[in-house]
C-alpha cells in the first residue's frame, strides 16, 4: 500500500488540457516555405531546419492563419544559431515584396539569453527583450530541448521558457497572422547545414481563458510609450497619451477647446464638414524642431483628409485656413476628390508632399479603420516620408529642384516656403474625423 502511494506521488499531473497538434509528426503537410531557400525536413517526429548561404531569414510557415491561440512546443537548437518563432505573422506582395513580418519569439543560445523574448520582425524590431528578467534568461538549456509556451489573446501576448515566465507584452498591432518557424540568415563564415528542431507543436483556439495562466511579470505596453530600445536610441514622446500637455492651437495660445477629442489613448480631429481649421483649427507642438525623425500611427474615417506638417511657421497665415508648411498628406485616395487635384500630378495623394512631389503609387497602404504608420526623417535637409515602413518619397530641401517645385505649386506665394531652419510640428484638422496615437520624435 505505501508503495502504490510513492508511485503515485511520483506520477506528473495529468494534462486534460485539449491540445490540437499543428504538425502531424510525419510530413510538412499545412506548412510553407518563405522568404529564403533554407531547407526544411522531418525527421524522428521533428521538423528541422537547416542554414543555408547567400539567403535571407527562412520561414516555414503555417498555412492557417490563428488570432487568440495558446501555443506549446519543444525545439533544440545550435548553440552557434539565432533562431525564433513566428506569431499572428504575415506576408504581403504590397510590403517588401512579400517580406515576413511580425511578432517573433525569440530563440536565442548566445550569452545574451534573449529565449522567449519578443521581436517584431521586419517591422519595429525588439519590443520586450529579457534584459530585465534574469530569471527569464537561465531559464534556456543549452544544447537540450527547451519547452515554449506562448499565449496571444486580444491585445496581450505572454510567452513562458521552461516553466518560466520570460515575457508579456500588451500590444495591437497585429490581430491574426500564420505561425513560423525561422532558420536565420547566415554570413559566409559561418557552418552551412546548422540544424534547429522542433517537436510537439500544439495549439488551444477555444476556452482560452480557462486554461490561460496568470504571468507575474509587469506587462510591457507600446501604446504611448517607447520601447526600452527605442530609449536608449534617443526618442522622445511628442503626446503623452492622456493630457493636451505640449500642443496648442495654431493661432492660439491654448489648446482648442472644441473640435478636439483625447480618448482612450488616441487623440482624434473631429468631424465638421469637411471645412479646412473651421472647427478647433489646426494643432501644433509648443516646441520647434530642425532636424529630426517623426513617427506616428493614425487611422482615417471613409473620404477623409488631414495632413501633418513640419518646418511650420505659425505666425504665417493668421486668417482663415490651414497654417503654412511643408505637408505630410493623409487622405483617403479612393474617396477625397484632392487625389486626383494638384499643380503636380497625384501630389495631393496620401504620403505624398502635399502639392509638390507624389508619394510612390506602390506603397502599401492600409484599409480604412486599420492605424497607419507614418514616418518623416529631416536631416540636413534631406527629407523622406515614409508609410508603413516604407520609403515613398525623399528630396533635398532648399534645392534648386524643391525651389522649381513650389514655383510651380499653391506655395508661390510664399516666400522661401518650406525653408525655415526650425518649426512646429502640425496636427491638421481639415474637417474630417481622424485619429492618431504614439506620436514620437528623435532629434537628429
């Protein structure tokens, strides 16, 4: 009796937890290959992947797209690989060519023992490293099988290493993608054929919150705030996510008191007809900046038109309309009869420089409801705009090209437009309902 006991004592609790395994054990059936030419195989009820040369990062990815999923699987690595899995991942012809992008969790063997952090992939780079968890970073065993669990519901993604709790990040900008297990790139000095494997690959898409666990961990939040690499490499927050602190109104002393709304860390031009600053009017920075990158996320309502502007000089047009400077444009292509308006063709379109220069035709923009990226860099005169993570236009301001430009646009009239060595940073509020959040800015 006693030892029927011990036995008992020993035995590990039994899991009643209804796994769904996503690979059969046997074949690669319901997984593709992207982004590289590594190679992929099953062996001994694993998938191993194998670096290649003269490739980029490597993806085999599911062929389902998941949302909310707990997942759980086992993978022994190279000590001398970088390595990581893929979450609510996607690939899009419009973005990079087809470029993998998204939440990754990291699989790191090197003494920097980032396992089971989270990287967003092609997109942000590192949104909560271990560099805090120290017990997150023993966690991983070299040159053994080390134990992933990872949860994705709603807005909030906690992953654990071997039991561990190693990260929690609470973060939107993804909702749904395909899972994807990375053979990283390799440099010519490094051994071909370096093998990672993966095993017991399990999935929960129902009940959820039944068998989620509770992390003990401070999440780690993105909206509004800054990542810790983003403040070691020197950005600042230009809206603080709550408060109108660091903005005023164009022509005011003040922020406006109507025709704007801080809600639910978004701040949002309301809608008012469609009117160019006939409502709140335009808001801008209380400060001026000269060189500089700016980024920040907003979302458009169907037929809208904003704008944000830089190198603004508030004490130019203090009449009706729009203070003057040089314009990032938002607007909603399809429906805004601007886009096809303009002294140089499609340069009232969205990304582009309002009425001088067209923003690439190519770029990747996405649908209405959905937060856009968008991203200016201002050094030394040389300016870009970016959407989305990718490069749509640049020019040389002051240039005798840029001078030609505005000769021939709706700014003739202003002397040296666009050529102020510091301004203000502009909201635009051209009558139509549109949000922006996680404004941020690096001096240069």
């Amino acid at each position: 009796m006693v030892l029927a006991i011990t036995v008992g004592c020993n035995q590990k609790p039994k899991d009643n937890t209804p796994w769904v395994s996503i690979f059969d054990g046997e074949t690669l059936n319901g997984w593709t290959i992207k982004g590289g030419n590594a190679e992929y195989v099953v062996d001994d009820e694993a998938i191993v992947g194998k670096t290649v040369h003269n490739t980029p990062n490597t993806f085999l990815t599911s062929d389902k797209m998941y949302s909310d999923f707990i997942l759980d699987l086992e993978y022994l690595v190279d000590s001398t690989m970088n390595s990581g899995i893929q979450i609510r991942s996607n690939s899009i012809p419009g973005y990079h060519n087809g470029r993998v992008h998204g939440y990754q969790v990291e699989i790191d063997p090197s003494d920097r023992a980032w396992s089971a952090g989270i990287y967003d992939e092609g997109r942000r780079g590192w949104l909560n490293p271990l560099s805090k968890n120290e017990a997150g970073q023993k966690a991983f065993k070299q040159n053994e099988w080390n134990h992933y669990r990872i949860e994705a519901i709603g807005d909030t993604i906690k992953t654990w290493i071997n039991g561990i709790p190693a990260a929690y990040l609470i973060d939107d900008a993804t909702v749904s993608g395909f899972i994807g297990l990375q053979v990283h790139s390799i440099g010519e000095k490094q051994k071909a054929g370096t093998e990672i494997r993966w095993k017991n690959i399990r999935m929960l898409t129902e009940d959820l919150e039944k068998y989620s666990i509770k992390s003990p961990l401070q999440p780690v939040i993105t909206k509004n705030r800054l990542t810790e690499h983003e403040e070691k490499a020197g950005w600042k927050m230009l809206w603080d996510g709550e408060t109108t602190q660091g903005w005023r109104g164009a022509k005011l002393d003040h922020f406006p008191e109507t025709g704007w709304k801080v809600e639910n860390g978004e701040l949002t031009v309301l809608a008012s007809g469609g009117g160019e600053s006939e409502a709140g009017g335009d808001i801008v920075t209380q400060d001026q900046y000269d060189n500089f990158e700016l980024k920040l996320e907003f979302k458009i309502t169907e037929g809208a038109n904003s704008g944000i502007k830089y190198y603004v000089n508030t004490d130019l047009n203090k009449g009706a309309g729009s203070s003057i400077g040089l314009e990032f444009q938002i607007l909603d292509d399809e429906r805004h009869p601007d886009a096809k308006l303009g002294n140089h063709e499609g340069s009232r379109t969205l990304a582009s420089l309002y009425d001088l220069i067209q923003a690439d035709t190519t770029k990747y923009v996405k649908p209405i409801g959905e937060w856009n990226t968008a991203h200016i860099i201002s050094n030394n005169n040389h300016v870009e705009h970016w959407l989305n993570g990718i490069k749509v236009l640049e020019y040389e301001r002051k240039s005798e090209a840029y001078r030609k430009l505005v000769s021939e646009s709706k700014y003739v009239t202003w002397p040296k437009f666009g050529e102020a060595d510091k301004g203000n940073i502009l909201l635009q509020d051209h009558g139509d309902r549109v949000a922006f959040r996680n404004i941020k800015i690096k001096q240069l």
